[in-house]
C-alpha cells in the first residue's frame, strides 16, 4: 500500500495548484470585464505570483508538466481545425498569400534578431514565429464582427491555418537545436549510431530527418483516423456514455502525443496529428466540447507559467523598449502584410483591413520562447522584453482591428466606387444580390463557393463601404431603378436576392418586373409571419430569418432552385457551420454532432 502523505506535504502538493487555478480564474474574469484577451490577463497573474513578486509559486518540474499539458491540448485544438478539404479548397491563399505574408515578417524579424547578436538558427526560429498571427485573437475578432464567412474572414483564416501548419515544422525545428546538448533522437538518433560512429548529426540533416518523420506520421494519423477512430467514435457515441468518450478522447490525445515523443519528436506534433485525425471524422466538435475545458485550463497554466520566467525589475527597466517593440510588431506587420496583400490582387481598402487584422503577435511564439533550447541562446532581458511586447500587441490587436476596419471604409470612400456596368461584363447568367445585409453577404458567398457569377448592389452609403472594405466586389446603385437593373444584366439574370426586405418597394416593382422578367425568381428573407405572406402574396419566395448564420435558409432554397444537389447543398451548410463556431464561445459548441446533422437536413428538407 503507497504510503499516506502527511497533512503538511499535502498541503505543500496542493498550495501551487490552488494557487494557479485562483489566479487563472480571477485573470480570466478581469480581463472579460476589461475586454481583454485572457493571455493577457494569464501572463500578468504569472508575473504577480511569481518569484520577483510576490513569490506565491516557484517553477518546478509540476507547473513545467502542466504548462506543456497546456500547448499539447492547443495544438490538438489547432489540428482539428485543419481538414484536408479545407486545405484543398483554399489551396489559392495557401499557395501565394500566407507564405508571402510569414516570409516578409518572418524573415524580416530574423534578421534584426540577428543583428542583435542572436544565432542564425535561433533567430530563424524566433523570427519566423514572430510573423505567426494569434490564430485565437483574430477569430474571436472575425466572430465579434460577424466577418467570418465574408472575403476578409476567409483569407484571413487560410493564413491562419497555414500558420498553424508552419508552427509545427518551427516546433520540430526549434526542439532540433538543443539535440547537440541532450542528443539525438529518432531518425536522427539512428543515423548518428549506425552511420556516423555516434557523431553528432549535422543540423540540416536532422531537421530532414524530423520532417520524414513528421509525414509518416501524417500519414500513420490518416490512416488511423479512416480506419480505426470513425468505428471507435460511432460505438462510444452508441453507448451514450459520456464518461467513456471523454476517458478515450483524453488517451487519444496523450497517447499520440507520447508516441512521437518516443520516435524522436515533439510531444505537440502527436497532438496535432491526433486533433487532424479527429478533424476527419464526424465527432470533431463533440469532441471540441469534451477537450475544451481541458484546453482552457491547461493552456492558462502554460500562459501563468511564461509570466513566471519574467523578472519584472527588469522588464520595468526595459518598458519603453517594450512599448517600442509591441509598435514595432504592429506596424511593420501591418506595412508588410498590406504589400503581400496587394501582391495577390486585393484592394487597397481590403489589404489594409486584412493586414491590421493579422498584425499582433502569436501565443505560438511564446510557445517557442519557453523552449529550453531557445531560451539557452537568448539574454533573459531581451526574452523578457520580447514576451511582454508580444502580450501587448495581444492585448491591443482589437483596437488595431478596429482602426484598420476604419481606415479600409475611409480608403473606400475615397476611391469612390460607382456603377460601371460596361467596365465590369459578368460571364454567364448572374444572380443579382441586392443589400450587403447578413443574408445578402452569405448569399454572395454561397454563390462565390460554388463559382455561380453574381452582381452586388447597394444604395446606402456605410453598408456599401463596409463590403468593399471587407473585400466583397458590389456597386453602389438604386435597385429601384429598373433601368438600373436592365443595365447590369437583369434581362439576363438567373435569380434576384433581397437581402433587405423593403415591401412597399418590392409591391411597386413587381408589375414591372413581372411583366419584363417574368422567369426571374426573387428571394427574400424576413423576420415576421406578417411579412412572410405578404411576400409569398407577390410571387417571391420568402423565408423567416431563424437560422444562424442569419438568412440560411432563404440562401439553401436559391442554391437548390439553381441546380445546387441536395449532397452539395449539405456539405455546404456543415462548412458554414464550421466558419461561424471557429473563435466562438463553448456553448455553440455543446451541440452533439448528431445534432449538427439534424439542423443540416431540416435546412435542405426546408429547402424542398
């Protein structure tokens, strides 16, 4: 029988514990109330608590096992938002906006690391993770906004998600540079045995070494997930038991992350390809709901515990390089961003909202930072520094988003966007989407994903500088103006979308439109019974606003009316389900997926 602890070593085990979870709880609140993001909140506690304050806590191998706890279950997290279709089907931004975008910053940031006197191989791995972007920042931006399915919020988070791809190679990466130290392992550590008579493995070599390993067990992680993890998850799901699913979502997650450890690689990487292997399956956001409070939890710990390394004399010594380096990562991210932006064909207006968009720093590189081998190779001032420049960036991206938000509708103004019919041929039969509202938008990008050509119009002034700046292509025109709409192709339209529901207009119109356009098709959404049967009254297909995305259901009766099947149809709302819960808070999470399904039918069903 283990031996009992005394009621003092019980009390030494659990005062650190009590201690974080308090603080935790407390940084989380305050900075709700004072709309900060809780990274913030978590590396102040740190701070506080730590040695050069109040001295609450000292680091030890427990708060380090917590903290690294915490990244495995972000990186899980980060894997189950990758999915092979989306990586297929923004495969654009992919392949031309996000690299561009991560070399200008990250590179450029390297060499000024560099040239303050950090090595090559650190500076490469800082600096490239200091042109990460806070994928948990900028969607939680894109979901207060409402942006997440408009052009903005969909580049925005294809960068995103090859950001997420890279930090894991800059992980494999920045774990490799302290094998010289502690020895190589894995592939690495066979080929230094059995090939160089136990030489140490030149760097290049090694990381080689580390990305085939690395995809083969992208590929061991598929297979798994096609095979095995769909059969396991559909008889857990049948048992209705929530205890086992949450103990076998838990092991998963361990599991694949101490099998790469064993290989050689980095407990993070067998977390990701655990959460990729989850993103494949059908339980992905019931599985959100059962990790999320461990997520929560453990990655507070990893922020309380980065706040514990700095020493606060020193970083109030420092402030004003601080302030200096949190502009400093603002601005020329914003500048460097905006010229990858105009490089790929965007707008002034959008490349300057998508740049301050992307401009804070990334909690992936305090992940990077707290790596022994990193920390090794950089002076505890500039780390300190660097880590409190980040958080503020952290803390003022918001109010950066906010001003960029502004300054894009300033541009656009500016430009002054007009009508230009002859400027501006549409190939094929459009669809003509009246209003920017929230349903005209996602009918647009219905349209868009499904490569149907439409012509955007609206007539108020902010509205129509909101979508330009959001990169949406629309004019600014009268839709009652019938002429206006024979110009723009209306004799040749396939559908008519209202994405304002205006009766009197549509009543005074519609003579005119039956009598011209007798096959053009109109939709509308409204949010009244009332409405509803006026509408239906005049021959426009009407549906009531109670879906969420807003209009969803007036956007799947168009895509079925123009040709869109059923399957299709399906695989679209569960996508933009996926855009509008991605940065959202865990209560639109808690839906089961059998659910999801169920909503996803009863749309489509709606829609026959």
């Amino acid at each position: 029988m283990a031996a009992e602890l005394s009621p003092a070593e019980a009390v030494d085990a659990l005062v650190p514990a009590i201690t974080l979870l308090g603080f935790g709880a407390a940084a989380a609140l305050v900075s709700r109330a004072l709309s900060l993001s809780p990274i913030v909140g978590y590396l102040l506690a740190g701070i506080l608590i730590g040695p050069h304050m109040l001295g609450l806590i000292q680091e030890s191998g427990g708060t380090h096992l917590l903290a690294e706890l915490g990244v495995v279950f972000l990186l899980f997290d980060i894997g189950m938002h990758v999915s092979l279709r989306e990586l297929k089907e923004s495969r654009g931004d992919l392949l031309g906006l996000a690299p561009m975008h991560l070399a200008l910053t990250g590179l450029l940031s390297a060499g000024a690391l560099y040239m303050l006197g950090i090595s090559w191989p650190i500076a490469i791995a800082v600096g490239l993770s200091l042109g990460l972007s806070s994928t948990a920042v900028v969607a939680r931006i894109l979901t207060e906004r409402e942006q997440n399915s408009c052009p903005i919020g969909r580049t925005a988070t294809h960068v995103l998600i090859f950001q997420d791809i890279v930090a894991i190679f800059l992980m494999i990466f920045a774990t490799s540079l302290g094998e010289e130290e502690t020895g190589a392992t894995g592939l690495a550590g066979l080929v230094s045995e059995h090939v160089m008579g136990g030489a140490g493995v030149p760097l290049v070599l090694a990381l080689l070494l580390a990305v085939i390993q690395a995809v083969i067990a992208f590929g061991a992680a598929m297979m798994f997930s096609r095979y095995l993890l769909n059969p396991v998850f559909r008889t857990l799901a049948a048992t209705r038991n929530d205890e086992a699913f949450t103990a076998f979502t838990l092991l998963l997650v361990l599991a694949a992350a101490c099998a790469t450890a064993v290989i050689g690689l980095s407990l993070t990487l067998g977390a990701f390809l655990a959460g990729l292997a989850v993103s494949g399956t059908r339980f992905r956001h019931q599985v959100q709901t059962e990790m999320g409070p461990f997520r929560g939890l453990l990655l507070s710990f990893f922020f309380i515990s980065v706040g514990l390394a700095i020493d606060l004399p020193s970083l109030i010594r420092n402030l004003p390089l601080v302030i200096l380096g949190a502009v400093a990562i603002l601005v020329l991210k914003t500048g460097l961003g905006y010229i990858a932006a105009r490089v790929n064909k965007w707008s002034v207006p959008g490349a300057v909202q998508l740049a301050t968009l992307l401009a804070q720093g990334s909690e992936f590189t305090l992940v990077i930072l707290s790596l022994s081998s990193i920390m090794a190779g950089m002076p505890p001032a500039l780390m300190g520094s660097l880590i409190a420049a980040i958080a503020l960036s952290l803390a003022l991206a918001p109010s950066w988003a906010i001003l960029g938000g502004k300054l894009s509708r300033e541009l656009a103004r500016r430009k002054q966007v007009t009508m230009e019919t002859a400027n501006t041929p549409t190939v094929g039969r459009p669809v003509i989407v009246i209003s920017m509202t929230s349903a005209g938008r996602l009918a647009i990008d219905a349209l868009i994903d499904f490569g149907i050509p439409y012509i955007a119009i609206d007539n108020e002034p902010d509205r129509f500088l909101a979508a330009v700046a959001d990169g949406y292509n629309v004019s600014f025109g009268d839709a009652t103006n019938m002429k206006l709409i024979e110009a723009i192709g209306g004799n040749n339209a396939r559908a008519l979308v209202l994405g304002q529901a205006r009766y009197e207009v549509s009543a005074e119109v519609t003579p005119t439109i039956r009598r011209q356009y007798p096959d053009l098709t109109r939709f509308v959404a409204v949010d009244n019974h009332h409405d509803l049967d006026r509408y239906l009254e005049l021959n426009v297909r009407a549906h009531l606003l109670g879906g969420d995305p807003k209009g969803i259901e007036m956007v799947a009766d168009m895509l079925r009316i123009l040709g869109v099947p059923d399957d299709g149809l399906k695989d679209w709302l569960s996508r933009e389900a996926d855009l509008f819960t991605i940065g959202d808070g865990s209560d639109r999470h808690s839906r089961a997926d059998e659910d999801d399904d169920e909503d996803v039918e009863d749309t489509v069903e709606e829609a026959a």
